[in-house]
C-alpha cells in the first residue's frame, strides 16, 4: 500500500489532487460550518467564532421564507420552458440537418454562433429589443396594424418571457449540436429496414431514432437543467428580479440576500437546499440509465 | 536615401530593413497610448479638464492651510522611508475626480498613488470581502453612507476623530461640510469614520422655457387655476406632468424611477414631506397608513403621464430622454444637472431649471424633504499598514480648495459637500448657472436614508413592493403591509435595541420644518 501511495505516478499527481482537494473540500467545510450557524460581517466576528444554531437557518428557509419557496418554483419554471422548447427545437433542427444540402457547414456555423456570446451581453440585447419602444413591439405593431407598446420588461407575468427566449436563444444551439451527433449513431440498417417494411418517416423517428437517443436526451436535460438553474445574468440585467420579487430566480435571491444583504450563513444554508434539490431531480432523471447500463 | 548604405540597385539592405520595421512597429503599439491631439484631432474635454485643473492646482493648493497641514504631515511619515505607496479603492469613474492633485501629493511626499477600481454597483461587495478577509490591500475606501453602519460593525474602518483632532480638516465652520448631512454620513455613535468627498441629493430639474413660454402659462392658468411656476407641492408637480404630457408628440410628463432598485426614492421622499417618520421611536414601521397609501396611490397614478408609460426605465435612460428634451420634469442627482448642460450630451443646455423638491403643506408648514441616500466619504481601512499617512491623504484630497477640484469635473462622479465649494469659482464653471445656490438650499431639506445596521435590507423590501406596486402585481395597501412585515423582521434580526439607538440619532438630522411637524 505505501508503495503504490510513494510510486512515481501518485506523486505526480499528489500535488494537483491536494490543491483540488483543497479548493473544493475546504470551501465546502466552511460552508457546512456556516449554514449551521448565525454569521455575517456585521457581527464584527470572525466566521470561525460564529454562533451555532443547529437547523434554525434551514427550518426558516423553509418554513418562514416564501420569497425563496417562490424562487426556487420560478427556476423550476424557467427550466420547465426552457428546457422544452430547446429539446423539441434543437431536435428539429438537427433532424433538418440530417440531408446533405449546399451551405450546411455555413448555415451550422452561423446557427451556433448564439452559443459564443457571453450572457450579459444577450441579456442587454434583449433589454433593448424588449422595451415598451423597443423592436419587438414594432413587429408587433407591423403584423397587427396596430400601436403595440407593451412593457414586457415591467409585467409580473410577461416579464419572464424575455428571460426564457434569451436563455433559449443562447443555448439551443448547443442541444441542436449534441442531438446532430447523436442521430448520426442511429444505425442505418435499422432505418433501412423500416423503410423496407413501409415504414413512415415519422414512424422511424418515433420508434427507432428516439429510443436509442434517449440516454441522449436524458443527459442533455442533467446538463442544460443545472446550467438553467445556474441562469443570473439575464436575469439580472433584464429585470434584477422584478417586478417585485416576480422573476427572481434561486440564483438572484441568493445574490440580494447573501451579496447584497450579507446574510452569508443563511445563504450557505439555501445552498445546500438547492444542491439536494438539483441532485435528487438528475438521480431522478438518470434512473432509467443506470437501469440500461445494468442491462448492458 | 544614401545609396552607399543599400545595395546595388538602391534597394534597402536587411538591415536598414529590420531597423525601419522595428522603428514603425515600435510606433504602431505606442500610438494608442498617445492622446488623440498627438495626431493633430481636437483634445476631448477629459484632456482639457485635466489640463487646465493641472496649471491652477499647481498654485491653489498651496494657499489651503487643511490641504497643507496634512501634506506636511505626510511628508514627515514618508521621510525616509523607501517606497511608501497608499492603495485608493474607488468605484469606477471616480478616479478622474483624484486626478487634478494625484501628482502634487506623490511629489510632495515621494511616496506612490494606486488607484484599485470597481464598478460602483460592487463597491458594496468588495468593501464587506475585504472587512471579512482583513488583507490591508487598501488604505484608503470609498464608504457609501447606506453601508457606513455595517462597515464599522463589520470593524473595516478606522475611527480618524483623534487623527482628525490632531491635524484638524475643518469639518464645521465655513470651510467645513454641510451641515445636517455630514453628521449623518460621516458619523456613527459619536465617532468620526471617514470625510466626505461626495455629496448626493435627489433635487427636481424642470424644463425652464417650458415654464416661462406664455402661451404654457395661459394655458395652464385656465386649466388649474393658479400660475404656472416652480412647483412647491407635490400636487402641483403632478398638475404640471399631466398639462405637459403629449404622447402623440412623444413628449412625457415627467420622467419616474420605477426599474427595480429605483423605486424606493421618489415615494420616501413624498412619503417624509408628509411631516412622517418611516418608524416610530421603537423601530416600529409607520408606513402602513392613510398617508402612506395616499403617497403610494399618487405615485401609480402619475406614473401614466411619465417615461411614454415605460416603467422599465434605468436612471442612465431617464438622463439621457430629459437631456434629449424629450420630457418636461425629471428627480435626479446633481449629475443630471451637469448631464443636461454638457454640450455633447444635452440638447437642453440653458433651458433646465434646478429646483428643491416640492414638498407638502402640512398643518400651514411647507414640508419639503430631499433624499441624501448616495455619496460617499474617505474611510482609512483599519488594516492599512500606514493609517496615518492613509488620513493625511484624506485629509488632502478633501480639503477645501483641494477638493474644489474634485468636484469640478464634469465627467467625475463626486459633487460638493464643503460651504466653500458653492461659492467656488473652479466650482461654478461645472455645473449650470444658477445650481449651486439651489443646491445648497436643497442640500437643507436632506432626509437620512436607511442609514441602520442592514440598511440595504430595509432599502430592498421597500424598494420591491413598491416596484410591485408599480406594476400592478401587488395591491398598494397590501405592498405597504408587506413592507412593515418585512422591516419588523430585519429589525428583530439586526438587534433592535441597537436599531432604536441609531434610529434616535438619526432623527436628529431631519430637516427642520420636517421636525417641527412630525413633533
């Protein structure tokens, strides 16, 4: 044992590892420390001589906080929506995409070109096409020969629209990438030889294309759901939580509460709420792989 | 070209090649460095202000005794010591308010200036990082009043009284910082924190011509029945929005903050002209009520003739639709009043008038109250390594004639806070004609923000429900319950013995006529 611990590749390795552990176990030790006692700058105390105080900042997250019971369904929401429409649009897309046709390479180029911007900037662009006088309500206006000017940015239920098409916008492109490479492992005896049996192609996506990417898709969800559940800036940008608290996302209240208010240990507390809450929903979503895997 | 030097058929040797590449290549990375007059374009007015601050500041300064007590002090802790350099934390933008005197100090002393910007709206953050990581990088912090009380608790800054009694900046006298306000943002149980070196007061800008046009005039007589002037409560201001309102000629009433974290000073500022505490002696919120209500109900009503009904508005487009002359009346910050008279922003230079916020008549008194929320004050971090020679730096950068040119950058952030800075000439190029006196008179009229430990808590869940209210996801009656029931629960947390004591204390710098009603 103490040979293979001092052999030359585990101390290669060794420092990195120990700098990893140190950055990831250290922090969350305090965090665990913190969400389990009252702590915050103000107390003029050091964190390390915070007091404890058990459950008290998990049972008043839970049972005395509605505004971060309504943010965390709001993200459940946002990720309802959101991850959806990028499935079922993403997945059109790369189906379109499946044929050879002249410019496919540009025409992919440009269509995962949202990808590359940063978040903030989107959520800026769509601030400026969003407003009461803003582009979209021109088209608006165009199409319904009207004077549309709706305040979408300032609407407690409108508000999350520009959210969720600028998350949408940003990140359908990557769903539509993944799902390009998986319809190409689809095996192409099994297609042929539903279209031999009069198969329609409909009936093949259906039946044989979306069964075998389901594992696929599955993943996809894991990743872009906790990606979502991260969302902040546009948020922050578009509407910094309001009307009210109407679009404040998990990831926006802990801002205001534990940046903004420095309410440090009970954000600590909320993080590990969160964290459960993400980890039981992709075990959840994951089971039916660990089922094939088995199988496998 | 000497021929001897290149080849043959005069065609450049290597060499002479290289050199040349070099010697263009060199020129091309320095170029961005140069200032635009350097290629013969005009000098931009950041250049022109430096410069001309620069050759005045050179001779002024040595005739302010505040400025030359703290350099003579600095140059006797910087003697002898080798590479002595103070860290300044400033929010972005503010830095070109430090620069007209920034050499002169690191000459005097022989000592380095270091500049650690921030975006303004993480000031905040990184302020409470450093009061938890205690890493003495800054010497010198830029404290915004709303946080002053969980800046001390957090023991980030020094208390500079006994530095201050020592080297005396003349806070008081008519030289020292306006009265009222300075007691508020610069002093905490009894105990000095910091100077100031920025001053914000929310006063109310008009569109002059509009006001003096006679046609506007008759027309507004035979319509309301009273003259058309300077609004002095807030029922004529509204009067005023709704005459002046002209959607189809895309001209608004008046511009409104109603973006979320914008809310909260309009309707305190009414709420207070009422003669109102927002708490009770206990800490005990005193919002939810008819006068409250009344306030907020106004507030939704008016907001139909501002911003084209837009209540998505930041403050940065307010300024700029008021300075594009695209509405008659706007709150604002005396940054508003320079953005409106700077040519290469505003297309109502001249036409903008400056006025102390309307108020309300309240039992026969004229009640009028300007919120004093922002600026800030030059703290000493009480992990510098070099406290004193931090304060003296203070204590230069904010002395009177000194500071005069701080704050007469008009593309700076910070405003004046000394008596002698209205009276300025440096001072008066700023800002419009006529600002200043109506400045100072607004500047006594400064309502305290939530200046209590978790001040920014209070701030947020005032600033939500009315934001709420605004966007008619919430009743009003109910955003002013929601509201107390918040405020209740900050103050339980925060420790209410200790809120009633700054409460008390920060009762004491309400306006005048403000006290006299509220008893």
């Amino acid at each position: 044992m103490w040979k293979k611990l001092t052999s030359l590749p585990v101390l290669m390795v060794a420092p990195v590892q120990l700098l990893i552990w140190f950055m990831v176990i250290f922090p969350t030790i305090v965090l665990v420390w913190l969400a389990f006692c009252y702590w915050t700058p103000q107390t003029g105390k050091s964190w390390w001589h915070a007091d404890w105080t058990w459950f008290h900042n998990f049972y008043e997250l839970i049972f005395d906080d509605p505004r971060f019971i309504w943010s965390i369904v709001r993200t459940i929401i946002i990720f309802g929506v959101c991850m959806s429409v990028e499935l079922v649009a993403g997945m059109i897309m790369a189906l379109l995409f499946q044929t050879k046709f002249f410019g496919k390479k540009l025409l992919v180029s440009i269509l995962i070109a949202p990808m590359m911007v940063i978040p903030l900037v989107i959520g800026q662009s769509f601030y400026m096409l969003f407003l009461a006088q803003g582009p979209i309500n021109q088209v608006i206006s165009w199409l319904t020969f009207s004077n549309f000017q709706f305040d979408w940015l300032s609407h407690p239920i409108w508000a999350m629209v520009p959210i969720m098409l600028g998350e949408i916008w940003n990140w359908t492109p990557l769903v539509f990438l993944i799902f390009m490479s998986g319809l190409t492992t689809v095996p192409e005896n099994q297609i042929r030889a539903a279209q031999g049996l009069g198969a329609t192609p409909t009936q093949i996506f259906f039946r044989i294309s979306l069964p075998i990417l389901k594992p696929l898709i599955l993943l996809v969800v894991v990743i872009r759901g906790m990606e979502i559940f991260k969302i902040f800036d546009l948020v922050f940008v578009l509407t910094r939580g309001g009307p009210g608290n109407s679009t404040e996302t998990i990831t926006m209240y802990m801002y205001n509460v534990g940046i903004e208010y420095m309410r440090v240990s009970y954000i600590a507390a909320s993080a590990f709420i969160v964290l459960a809450l993400v980890v039981i929903g992709a075990v959840r979503i994951l089971k039916p792989l660990q089922y094939q895997l088995l199988e496998d | 070209m000497d021929d001897r030097k290149n080849g043959e058929r005069g065609e450049m040797k290597r060499r002479t090649f290289v050199k040349g590449a070099l010697a263009a290549g060199a020129a091309a990375m320095a170029s961005p460095m140069l200032p635009r007059w350097a290629f013969g374009a005009e000098k931009d007015q950041k250049t022109i202000d430096m410069e001309e601050a620069a050759m005045q500041i050179e001779q002024a300064y040595k005739t302010d005794p505040v400025a030359m007590r703290a350099l003579e002090a600095a140059k006797t802790i910087a003697k002898g010591k080798k590479d002595l350099e103070l860290t300044i934390f400033m929010p972005a933008g503010a830095v070109i308010n430090f620069m007209p005197f920034t050499k002169i100090w690191e000459k005097e002393t022989g000592s380095k200036l270091k500049f650690f910007e921030v975006v303004n709206v993480e000031v905040d953050q990184k302020l409470m990082q450093e009061a938890v990581t205690k890493s003495g990088k800054f010497d010198v912090l830029p404290t915004p009043p709303l946080s002053l009380v969980d800046l001390v608790d957090a023991k980030l800054l020094l208390d500079i009284g006994p530095l201050a009694q020592k080297f005396d900046p003349e806070l008081t006298g008519p030289n020292g910082i306006v009265e009222g306000m300075d007691r508020f943002t610069m002093y905490y149980k009894g105990q000095l924190w910091g100077i100031n070196s920025d001053m914000d007061i929310f006063s109310m800008y008009l569109r002059d011509d509009m006001l003096n046009d006679p046609k506007n005039k008759e027309a507004f007589q035979k319509k309301y029945g009273y003259p058309l002037d300077t609004p002095k409560v807030y029922k004529q201001l509204f009067d005023q929005i709704k005459f002046f309102d002209d959607p189809k000629a895309g001209f608004a009433g008046g511009f409104a903050y109603r973006k979320r974290a914008l809310c909260w000073m309009g309707w305190l500022q009414q709420f207070a002209s009422n003669g109102l505490w927002m708490f009770d002696e206990n800490m005990k919120p005193n919002i939810d009520n008819e006068v409250g209500l009344k306030v907020l109900e106004e507030q939704v009503e008016i907001q139909d003739y501002c911003n084209y009904k837009t209540k998505s508005y930041n403050w940065n487009d307010i300024y700029k639709n008021f300075a594009a002359g695209k509405g008659y009346t706007a709150f604002g910050w005396p940054s508003l009043g320079k953005y409106a008279n700077a040519p290469n922003t505003s297309k109502v230079i001249g036409k903008v008038r400056t006025a102390v916020p309307c108020g309300t008549e309240v039992k026969g008194t004229l009640v009028q109250c300007a919120q004093a929320s922002l600026g800030r004050c030059l703290s000493v971090s009480n992990y510098s390594k070099n406290p004193e020679f931090a304060y003296c730096y203070i204590q230069f950068a904010t002395a009177p004639i000194v500071s005069a040119f701080a704050v007469s950058k008009a593309t700076g952030l910070f405003d004046c806070y000394r008596k002698s800075h209205f009276t300025n000439p440096v001072v008066e190029k700023a800002y419009p004609a006529g600002m200043l006196p109506v400045l100072q008179e607004t500047m006594k009229a400064a309502v305290p923000g939530f200046f209590l430990r978790g001040g920014k808590e209070y701030k947020d869940a005032l600033d939500a429900q009315l934001n709420a209210a605004y966007a008619g996801a919430t009743k009003p009656k109910d955003a002013l319950k929601n509201i107390s029931e918040e405020w209740e629960k900050i103050t339980e947390r925060q420790g209410r013995e200790g809120q009633i004591a700054r409460w008390k204390e920060l009762r004491e710098y309400y306006p005048a006529a403000f006290k006299k009603v509220a008893g």
